[in-house]
C-alpha cells in the first residue's frame, strides 16, 4: 500500500528565510507526487506536479520540489518565504493508472513570521 | 475558463437525516472525485466517477454514493447522516486520459448536529 509521510505539522519561518516542508513517500512503483496548498475556508489549489520527466519541477508562487528516487522523498521549497504563503500545505501520491485516487500527507501548517 | 462549483457552500443538517452535494467540474474535464476533509481522519478518497460511471471507491460506508451526469456534473448523497460525517467534501476535476492532476472545488462545509 501506498503512503505519504509529511514531516512536521507545523513549520515556522521568518519573512525572507527558506521554506523547506518534508514529504516521503512509500511505493513499491514511482508513483505521480503533488503538492496542493490549502487557505482557511477554502479548497485545495495546485502548486506543482510531478508525472514523468525533470525531476526538478517548478511550480507557482515560486515554490518548486525535486523528486529524488533513491531517497523517495519530494520536498517542497522556496528560496524567500511571504507572509502570504502562510497556509497549510498537503503532499499527496497517485499511483500511474487509469484511477486517479490522491492519497494525502496529513499536511504541514506553515506559519510565515514578520 | 471557470472553476469546479460546489453547492451549497454551507450545510446544517440533523443526525439521521439524508444530504445531496452537488459538483460542477470544469468545462472539459470527465473525471470526477469527491473526498472528506476532517482535522482527526485528514483528506480521504471517497470516490471517481468517469464518464457516468464509478471507476474507484475508497473505504466509506454505503451510507455514501454518488453518480454522474452525462454533462459530467456530479452529485454526492449521504444518507442517514451521522455526527461523525460533518466534514469538509471537496469535489475534484481532472480532464481524463494521461493527465493526472486534480483541480479542487472550494468545497461543501457540512454540519451533522
């Protein structure tokens, strides 16, 4: 079976400072990686994907995660964070197929401080 | 192009009572898939629904079902509802084929009291 471990529930940063939120995956396949962001009240908004290819992919709001094999790891990064960026971030895995269930990380809380 | 629509954005509803959710993905998009959103079980798959027809389930009770519409519109039903299905429900949209990614609905926001 599939999973997703995200390290760390909650990660605080300064303004201006790198954001690093973890994520592993277990998977016998290499399977599809995303990262989704999610506001207060609303839904899940796509910050980048991972499907065959760079293994370094690049997303919006300058957010970008490199997919490392060996180490079955997608961490997602930023060189400078923003105060807008502070939101709960969610990891997630589908395996290739016709199915598109997502499997989810329980989710990192990053709170940006001035 | 527009986004998924989900409605209504709020619903209260009494234990035992039945509940329909209503998604309208984007235009284009076939596939389908609804999830609960709860801050003790996380985000979990319910469903996807494909061209009319159910091609996943996840592991939910039959209290939840849901269909599709030709027009790819979706709706989701619980029935006899209880005070542990009041959750967040995300509908989900992804064009089909080898495209993957889903494109999320800002969500039903349902209330069992």
């Amino acid at each position: 079976a599939q999973s997703v471990t995200q390290l760390g529930s909650h990660v605080s940063v300064s303004e201006g400072a790198l954001v690093l939120l973890r994520c592993n995956y277990s998977s016998s396949v290499p399977p599809y990686l995303f990262w989704y962001v999610q506001y207060p009240n609303q839904g899940l908004q796509l910050l980048l994907k991972y499907t065959t290819g760079a293994t370094l992919v690049k997303g919006i709001n300058g957010f970008e995660a490199e997919f490392k094999k060996s180490e079955t790891s997608f961490h997602l990064t930023k060189p400078s964070a923003h105060m807008s960026d502070a939101a709960e971030y969610f990891c997630a895995v589908i395996l290739s197929g016709s199915a598109r269930q997502l499997t989810f990380g329980s989710g990192t809380q990053l709170t940006v401080l001035p | 192009k527009a986004g998924v629509t989900q409605t209504p954005r709020y619903l209260i509803k009494t234990r035992g009572q039945q509940v329909t959710l209503s998604c309208s993905p984007i235009s284009g998009h076939r596939s389908v898939s609804w999830y609960q959103q709860t801050p003790g079980q996380g985000l979990q798959f319910l469903f996807e629904y494909f061209s009319e027809t159910q091609r996943n389930k996840g592991n939910f009770p039959g209290r939840f079902s849901g269909r599709q519409f030709s027009n790819s519109r979706s709706e989701m039903n619980v029935s006899t509802l209880e005070l542990g299905d009041s959750a967040l429900y995300l509908c989900a949209s992804s064009p089909g084929g080898v495209v993957y990614e889903q494109y999320f609905g800002p969500g039903t926001r349902l209330t069992v009291t």
